[in-house]
C-alpha cells in the first residue's frame, strides 16, 4: 500500500476549511438539526466526547466552510439562503492563560479578556461580511448606515469619524493588537493599563443590527458565534461568556462547543449571576445524539469511504462508488454458522475436553454433599455433552447451572436440556424456544470462554466492519483509532486488504487490541486524577471480565454495572465522574429500577473501545447489579483491598452455583 494511512488521527482544528467540507459526512437534517439548531434564538452547550465531531460540526456551518461549499454564489445569496451567518472561533487560539496573571487585580484582568474576545469576535464577523461584499461586485452595501449604528455603541472619536467597514476593520485590529501588546508586556512590568473604548458587549451583541441596515436583503439574518474548546477558559473567563450569552437576548446566539468536563461555572459577570438551563441557554450531549443515532453504520460507511478517497484511491481501486461502498467486504468475520464449528476446529483439538473440567469438579462437590446419593454424574454429563459441538455442549452446562437444584432432579433437568438442544440442532426450535433465545443471548460468551479454555493464542476474537463500528460507540474518532492500527498492521506486512484479500481475524483482532490500549493508557489525561480512574476502570474491567468467564455466567454480555447513586462516597463520586468525562464510560439514560423499589438505579456501561483489554463484550444486554460496598471499592482510590475481598466472593459464588455454604449465602446482598 504505497499511499498514506487514509485513516490516520488529526485533530479537527489542524484540518483546513476545504478539507473539513471534503471529509464531512451528513448525519440527517433531524439529528443536524437537534444539534445545532441554527434557527434557534437559544444559545446551546454543545458537549462531546473526545473525537464526537464537536469541532468538525462547527466549522462546517461556518461562513468560511460554507463560503467553499458554493463557489458558484455569492455571500449575499448564501447568506439569503442559509437565514444566518455563523462565525467560529477557538478558544484555544486566544492563548487565554495570557490573561491570568496574579499580579494585578482579577477584576481587571477579567475585563481585559472580554474586551480582547469581543474584538476578536469582531474582527471575524468583519472579515466575513467584507468577503461577502467581495464576492458580490454587483450588489450596493451601505457603509455609512453600518457605521451609524457602530457609533450608537462606540464613542471613540475616531470611531465617529469612519465612514467605511474596512477602515473601522483596521480600527478593531489595532486596538486588538494593542491589547496583545499590552497584556504581553504586563508580564514583564506586573501591571496591566488599558483604555476599553466601548462597553463590554457592545459590539459583537449588536453587530446584527448592523449588518441588517448595510444590506436589504440581511434583513431578519442570524448571527451565530460558534466558540469552540471553551474547556481552555478559566472560570473566570467563562463568566465572560456567560454574560455574553445572558445580555445577548436574541440579538446574536452562541454554539459552545467543548468537552463533556468544559463548563466550570454558569456565573456571570454580574456578581456571579447564573444563567439557567432552557432560560439562557441549552445543553447537547454529542455522544449521547450520537449513540443513539441509527444511521450511525450509514455514517460509518461514508466516512470511511471518504477517508480512503482522500488518500487519492478511486472507485475502481475500490471497486465501487460510494453509494454501493461495503466495507466490511474488506474485513474477514468469524464463522459463525453451524455452533462456530469451523472456528473452534481452528484452535482446538478433536478429544480435548478443558471446557468441561471446572463443571465436573462443580457436580463431584454436589454430589459429595449429596446425602442421599441422588446424583448421577456420569449420567449428567452424558446428556449434557456427548454427540453435542462444543459451544452447545457449554450453552448445555450454562442451562443446567441455571436451572439444576436439587440433586433428585438433576438427571431430568440435564435431559431436558439435550432434548431441547436436539431440537434445535435439528432445526426445529422456533425463534422464541427458550433454547433458541438462550443461544442467541450467550453464543459470544461461551466462545468466548472457550478461547480461554483452549488459550488461543490471539485471545477473544474482535474482527468485523461491523464489530468495529458498535466498539466505536458512535465516536468517529474510535472508528478511525481502529482502523489506523489496522491499516498500519497490514502495511508493515505489506499487506493490501482495500485492494486484495480482506484482512484476516488475527489481524483485526492485534488492531483492536492496540487501539484499546492506547485509549486507555496514552490518549486520555485528567492530570492527577489519571492514575486513580484507570485504576478504578481496571477494577471494573476485572469485575466484568470475572463475570463473563465465570462457570454460571451472571447476566448476557457483561458490560454494564447498576448502582443506586446514593450508594457512592464523595471520593468514588468524583471518580466516577472522571472516568464518565473522560468517556471510559458511559451512563445509560435508561436507569435500571432498583429491585426493592421504583426509584432508578444509574447504569454505567465500560467503553467498547476498552473491551479487547480484557476480553470483554461489546455488546450489552444484562447489567451487574452493584452493591454498596462493591461500587465504592471500585471507584475510591483505596479500594484496592476491599475490591479483591468481594470479587473473590462473587467469583465463588458465580463458580459454584450448587454451594449452599454459609460463606457464599452471607454474600447475597452484594448483588
């Protein structure tokens, strides 16, 4: 493969404006719409994951992006047709932390940065509409009634003696450049002297008025400011915004952007006045919209399909235009047909029977506890595994785990296990037979109990376009991680899987496992915190892993944890919410209801992306209800001693299912 990685990591803010039109895939008007919401007079949080597309969706509504997006028109009729004019900007570009010096009153420095915003904001809204007025050579544009209303609101003189946009640009420029220089050198002389020529917000929440009389047909337009990683505000920065957003009052409206942690404060600058949900302002959760998106496989086909057009490969490299683009044509799958015979047979050999160790030391123990003699347990064995492929011998023993008792009826239950199995080897069991259902909830489990058993030396299978993209969660950023790793794996082999064979399971599955690595020990930094959360999602991790590979496996494809929120210390709290802002986690908004009540538990599901770091599911369907004692030993930073007493009594009791010892009774209130 003699062209670059088409699905290596950029940050969305490296991307050129061309690049980011090139590269954009569309998510539908409703989800567009739900995020955005460009009509909307309400400012909006837009909260997101690392990698969730917050930066990519911004900057495709703006001026500039929509500008390359319609060569063929002018501003004025794009303009006309969008109803709004969005400009972006980065926080990160203002180098904010310019602004918090300690050496002079907060108060002051504060008010520096609003003013330094604001021309900056400004400046962009300028360099915008004189492109529109470029473009639109034939069009006539009223300066001076533009400059009229500027004056309403500045009363610099020389400001009152402009009579053009573009002068009043080089005006707004220098005195952005002074107030560079200025806050530069304060951190030389330790003081800070300014003169602020207009009131703090002035200018940019009245610049629509302005643009509404310097053309007819801008009349009625929006004016949308799109601030980008405002997570790289202080606290006292952000109360700029706020108040922004706050005396704004539909005149302009602000688009937020920032990760899931951003927001430090809802304060104002007016003695700390709070701006309110659904009053000031809305808040989106992108991972949450994303997640729940179900064209999101729809969304992954494109994007990648673009991200391979964009290294330069054709439709006849890939053998398809995008609309009939498949790529899992590209990625081998496991065999899943016929109890994954063809699989297993790959990595077991014929007469070895490992699987069914751990299970006749279970049944030897009941039996020996069996007072009357009641258990056969060659005869339970028998029906329970001979003439039966592997995965449905286990599938066998899991049922019989959940359903045996009592030792008199084991011999019955075991064959009314085979008689089920039979049946639906055999093709008879419908689609809702409990044998049926049983199969399609466990299947992935036991196979994957079975690599463990037989130490198949790639581990758990992760292999699949498909596969991919549900580990993906709905974070394109996750998709690329995979498929980098997976394109560079085949490169140093010098193997071409876009234009030759598809790439093997193996294969996948090294990628898979190098993504889950580096998302969980290089791509996420909470400073102090960092050490402390990956070790209480190790924790986590351990807990599911125990309970997938355990003999009576607790719940189909654990990967999801249920929790009463009143359970948590402050210090696991705080925990918790870091791995949740970090996106280690997930929180279901589903809840689950608590057993004993109708309040709702809080569900937590381990990231997919993490899954092949411990061989876990990346699916999810039951959830492992946590007690007390068990959720705060794995989120407090202590709790390292606590968690390995209470796991080993789970393990015990999920290993034993026939134990009635008092050690395992006295743990029943964990779950």
């Amino acid at each position: 493969m003699k062209q670059g990685n088409p699905f290596a990591l950029l940050k969305a803010s490296d991307y050129t404006d061309d690049q980011i039109n090139t590269l954009w895939v569309e998510i539908g008007s409703a989800a567009m719409n739900q995020i955005i919401e460009p009509k909307s007079q309400l400012s909006k949080l837009i909260l997101g994951g690392k990698g969730s597309g917050k930066t990519h969706i911004l900057r495709y509504y703006s001026y500039k992006a929509t500008r390359l997006r319609n060569p063929q028109q002018n501003g004025i009729e794009i303009l006309n047709r969008e109803k709004f004019l969005a400009i972006f900007l980065r926080a990160n570009g203002l180098d904010a932390s310019r602004f918090e010096l300690i050496s002079d009153t907060p108060a002051k420095w504060r008010q520096a940065f609003a003013t330094y915003l604001e021309l900056r904001i400004v400046e962009s809204v300028l360099d915008a509409i004189l492109d529109v007025r470029q473009s639109a050579k034939n069009e006539s544009f009223d300066d001076k009634a533009f400059m009229q209303e500027i004056c309403r609101v500045v009363s610099d003189p020389e400001v009152l003696a402009l009579q053009t946009v573009d002068k009043f640009q080089s005006w707004v420029q220098r005195i952005r450049v002074d107030i560079d220089e200025r806050v530069n050198n304060a951190a030389f002389i330790g003081t800070l002297e300014l003169r602020i020529p207009f009131s703090v917000g002035a200018l940019c929440l009245n610049l629509r008025k302005c643009i509404e009389v310097w053309h007819p047909r801008l009349r009625g337009l929006s004016l949308i400011y799109l601030l980008d990683e405002i997570e790289n505000f202080s606290k006292q920065q952000q109360q700029v915004v706020n108040s922004f957003i706050r005396y704004a009052e539909g005149r302009v409206t602000f688009r937020v952007g920032g990760r899931l942690y951003a927001m430090k404060t809802h304060a104002t600058m007016a003695d700390g006045e709070e701006n309110r949900e659904g009053s000031e302002f809305k808040t989106v959760h992108l991972d949450d919209i994303l997640r729940a998106f179900k064209g999101y496989p729809e969304f992954a086909r494109k994007f990648v399909y673009k991200r391979l057009t964009s290294v330069g490969l054709s439709e006849n490299d890939l053998g398809s235009s995008m609309g009939d683009f498949d790529p899992s044509r590209h990625f081998a799958e496991v065999e899943s047909g016929n109890a994954y015979q063809s699989f297993l047979k790959s990595f077991i050999t014929e007469g070895q029977e490992t699987h069914l160790q751990a299970f006749e030391t279970v049944l030897s123990l009941w039996r020996q506890n069996d007072d009357r003699g009641n258990l056969n347990v060659s005869a339970v064995l028998t029906a329970l595994v001979e003439g039966f492929p592997l995965l449905i011998q286990k599938l066998n023993i899991l049922c019989f785990c959940k359903k045996a008792s009592r030792p008199s009826d084991a011999r019955d239950v075991a064959n009314e296990i085979r008689e089920s199995a039979v049946r639906f080897l055999d093709g008879v069991a419908g689609k809702k037979d409990s044998y049926t259902i049983a199969y399609g909830h466990y299947a992935q489990d036991l196979v994957a109990q079975l690599c463990r058993d037989y130490k198949r030396s790639r581990g758990v299978p992760y292999a699949g376009f498909d596969t991919f993209v549900r580990m993906s969660c709905g974070n394109p950023r996750n998709l690329l991680i995979i498929l980098e790793r997976a394109y560079a794996i085949a490169a140093f082999r010098n193997e071409d899987f876009i234009k030759g064979s598809p790439l093997s399971v193996n294969r996948q599955t090294e990628a898979a496992l190098e993504a889950a690595r580096f998302v969980f020990e290089q791509d996420v930094i909470l400073g102090t915190e960092t050490e402390v959360v990956r070790e209480s999602i190790a924790r986590l991790a351990q807990l599911l892993r125990t309970a997938r590979y355990s003999l009576n496996v607790p719940e189909v494809s654990p990967a999801v944890v249920s929790f009463a929120d009143s359970y948590l210390t402050e210090p696991a709290r705080t925990i918790l919410r870091a791995a949740l802002n970090s996106s280690f986690l997930f929180e279901l908004s589903e809840g689950r209801p608590a057993r004993n009540s109708q309040a709702l538990n809080r569900k937590i599901q381990i990231n997919p992306i993490l899954a092949p770091r411990w061989g876990l599911p990346i699916a999810r369907r039951g959830d492992v209800s946590l007690s007390r004692e068990l959720v705060n030993a794995i989120f407090k930073p202590d709790g390292r001693r606590e968690f390995d007493m209470l796991l080993g009594a789970l393990e015990y009791r999920w290993n034993n299912p026939f134990s009635k010892s008092r050690a395992l009774v006295g743990q029943t209130e964990l779950f």
